[in-house]
C-alpha cells in the first residue's frame, strides 16, 4: 500500500501537540472585532482542541 500524503491545508490549521492533542485555532477574530467584547475577543484568542469524529478525520488527513 503506498505512503498517505499529507492533507496541506489541514497541516497549516492544525498542531499535534506532544501527548497526541490536536489543536486549532477558534473561528471569529478576524473581522468586525469593535462590536465585540474584551472577554469574547480574549476568548476567541485562545486555542481549542479538535474532538469527536472531527478529529478522527483530521488525524487521517495528517497522516499521524
């Protein structure tokens, strides 16, 4: 069976940590951010981890 090629696109999104985590960063903070709050904008900085069946298929598309 040949090797699986890395999914571009989804490498630049997404980190695999050290423990084995994926992580991403949360949608919402490029744009329009003066009718957002210091909280929600502080919030929306933070990284989050990706879970569920979402991860499954980006683990597949990594290749890990």
């Amino acid at each position: 069976m040949p090797k699986l090629k890395t999914h571009k696109g989804t490498a630049k999104r997404i980190k695999l940590t050290s423990t084995g985590k994926l992580t991403r960063r949360r949608a919402f903070g490029n744009h329009m951010l003066s009718k957002k709050s210091k909280s929600r904008k502080r919030n929306i900085n933070t990284t989050a981890e990706v879970t569920g069946a979402m991860k499954k298929n980006a683990k597949r598309a990594l290749g890990v």
